[in-house]
C-alpha cells in the first residue's frame, strides 16, 4: 500500500488529467473566435444594410425629385342662374321735339332748358303776318260767297215761282237753280279755306304736348322759323322729355335670349352711383335677333320720380339669366392650346391625364366649361408645355373651391 502523497503525485501526473485541461481550453479558444466572428459579421451586415437603406433612400429622393411639380385647383360649379352684366341706355318714357306748324318769326319764348312744364302750358309764341293776311282773304272770300249765294237764292225761288205761271221758260229755272248750287259750293270751299288759315294762326302758339321737361331749346327771339310740314329745313324749336319713369334699352347676345322672360328684375349701375343700384323690371323685348348684332334688344323700365337718374346716361345693367345646363369655372392659365383642341390637364393616381374640354364664356381670370371636368377633378395650373399624358407629377400645393387667396 502506497503513501498517500505519491497516489496524489501520480494522479496530477497522469495522462487523463492532462486532456481534460487541454480541451477547456480549447473550448475557449473557439468561443471566443466564434464571437468575434459573429461581431465582425453583425457589423459586417449592419454596414452593408444601412448602406442599402441609404442608398435606398436616395434613389427614392432622386425619383421623387425628378417628378415634375405641380399644382392643381378643382373646378367651382357655376350657379343655376348666371348674372350677365350688359351696357344700357337710359332714355325718358317720352320724349319728343316740338317743332312749328307755320312759317313766321319767333316772337317770345317762355321756357329755357331744365324747366318743368305741364301739358298745355303756352312755350312759344310765333309771329305769321303773311298768314294773318291769308286768313283774312279767306274771310272777305267767304263773305262775298255768301252774298253771291244770297242772291243766287233769292232768283232760284223767284223763278220757281214765275214757272207755275208760264211766265219764264224751264231753261231760266234751270239755270237759276244751277247758279245757286255753285255759289253755294263756293261757300262751302271758302268756309274751308277759313277754318285753314285759322288753324294756321292758332298754330302761333307752340303748347307742352304733355308734363316733362325741356331738355333743349334751340331758337331764339326774331329767328326765322320753318314749318314742320314743309320741304325747307326744319326748326326743333324744343325738345321735352318726361324723365319720371325711364326706358333703358339693352341688347342681350343671343346665346342669352331664351333666359331672357318679361317680368324679371334687373339692378342698374351707374358710375355716378358707385355705391348704390337702382331696380327696374323687364316690361318687352323685341321678339326678335337682329341680324346685324345677333342680338336681342329688350326694354327696362326704371321708376324715377324725383330725378335722381337723368337721360341719356350709360348704365351697367345685371341681369340674373338661368343657365340651360351645369357649367364649371376654371382659371384660365389652366389651359392647353394643343393642335388637336383645347385641353387641360388632370391629375389621377399621381399621373396626368390631358382632358378636352368644351370652353363657354370667357371672363377675363376665369373660363366657362360646358364640358369636359368634374367638381371633384385637380386641374393643372400653368401646366408645362412639354406635359404629355401618362406623365407622373407631384403635387405641391392644391387650390379647393371656397379657398381664398
């Protein structure tokens, strides 16, 4: 039996022990590589992935930045009725010149311009002494008519008389009864030609036809005056309008006629009224499209009793007129002049769709489409020339109806 200490010598001296330290650490020896493998190959796959993902992002930039910018405004749809505004003249209900009706020379006038006169009111008085003196010819004619037809008479019944006695021949009778139905034509003849030269000499005084007020007058005391129904040059002496209810002539395009219907209202503006309109109602239109204008010429009438509107002033009439159909309102800039018509450019799932569209009135910023866009449609604004369909944009800022700018 050994001693304890040499069995302890020999077993830290046997092989078996040997291996078993020998294999602890290379155990440790490939764990160790084995981390270092896996942090070299993490960092490895973390470089390369974030590399990836930059490179990934980039491209994406690239792209978005090589997409065309845009923006886009949605149609506004017009309203059912449209508000036209059309130019108009203002003309008094009536207005007439008065000219004379017999030659002479103007004696006295008795009203100047913008006096109010009333029907029958005495304006002029004309000097005729020429007609004076015919008229009184005529009534000495007259009476040696009378005293001819007397006479004739007087020998009719004598004769008549004498004929139941055989005293005178039927002959005579027949020529006394002849001589008086002459003179008694003469008499008929120069009554005629009296109450002419009468109506002459009355036409002396030149009378307001009716209430108003004149607008113009164009003679002046000891002017030689024409009258009106002669073949010389004729003399307006005034002219007289009645400005207490007004007549304003528009001519409506055709396009607008059949909106157009008698009883609707439309508001006057004028310049010297900048802040307030004035109402009047459609009372006719001529029913027909002049050939010339193509247009359809109606007729306002404007209440006016105190005068605040004068005659002849040129007035901006609003007429609300019913639109036939639908339309919408785009910005003009938002239009394409291309050889196959008019179109525009509407963006559908980020690419761009050329439309044609069917253009209406023009109004200057804005233009009616009858046809072609939607309300809900993005409409390019200022698109680019070279912009085709297919085209992928990218829309940087969008204009919706009821925005302000």
């Amino acid at each position: 039996m050994l001693p304890q200490t040499d069995v302890q010598t020999m077993a830290e001296g046997s092989p078996t022990a040997n291996g078993g330290g020998t294999g602890q650490r290379a155990q440790k020896h490939w764990l160790a590589l084995a981390i270092a493998v896996i942090a070299v190959a993490g960092l490895l796959i973390f470089g390369i992935w974030s590399r990836v993902r930059a490179r990934t992002a980039l491209n994406t930039e690239t792209a978005q930045a090589a997409l065309t910018a845009v923006s886009v405004v949605s149609p506004k749809q017009t309203t059912p009725a449209e508000e036209i505004i059309l130019p108009g003249n203002v003309q008094p209900y009536i207005s007439s010149p008065i000219y004379a009706r017999t030659n002479g020379y103007l004696k006295k006038w008795y009203f100047d311009i913008g006096a109010h006169v009333k029907q029958g009111e005495l304006l002029a008085l004309i000097e005729t002494p020429e007609v004076d003196q015919q008229l009184q010819q005529a009534r000495s004619n007259l009476l040696t008519a009378q005293a001819n037809l007397e006479l004739a008479s007087i020998t009719k019944t004598r004769y008549q008389g004498l004929l139941k006695s055989n005293a005178v021949s039927q002959q005579d009778v027949d020529n006394a009864v002849g001589t008086y139905n002459a003179n008694n034509a003469i008499v008929e003849a120069d009554k005629a030609a009296v109450e002419q030269y009468s109506a002459l000499v009355s036409f002396e005084k030149v009378y307001a036809p009716f209430d108003g007020v004149i607008t113009a007058r164009n003679t002046d005391i000891g002017d030689l005056i024409n009258s009106g129904s002669s073949t010389s040059v004729k003399t307006d002496l005034f002219h007289i309008a009645q400005p207490g209810k007004l007549r304003v002539y528009v001519n409506v395009p055709e396009e607008y006629s059949r909106g157009i219907k008698v009883g609707m209202t439309a508001d006057l503006s004028l310049a010297e009224f900048p802040d307030h309109k004035f109402q009047g109602k459609l009372v006719r239109t001529a029913d027909d499209i002049n050939l010339t204008t193509r247009t359809l010429l109606v007729e306002i009438d404007v209440n006016n009793p105190t005068g605040t509107l004068l005659t002849g002033s040129y007035a901006e009439v609003h007429l609300a007129v019913p639109t036939q159909a639908s339309t919408f309102l785009i910005p003009v800039n938002t239009l394409l002049f291309r050889t196959e018509g008019l179109r525009v450019g509407i963006v559908k799932d980020g690419k761009v769709v050329l439309t044609a569209v069917t253009p209406g009135h023009d109004f200057g910023d804005q233009i009616e489409i009858v046809s072609g866009v939607k309300v809900n449609d993005q409409v390019i604004i200022n698109p680019p020339d070279s912009i085709v369909s297919g085209q992928e944009v990218q829309i940087v800022q969008a204009t919706l109806p009821g925005d302000t700018k």
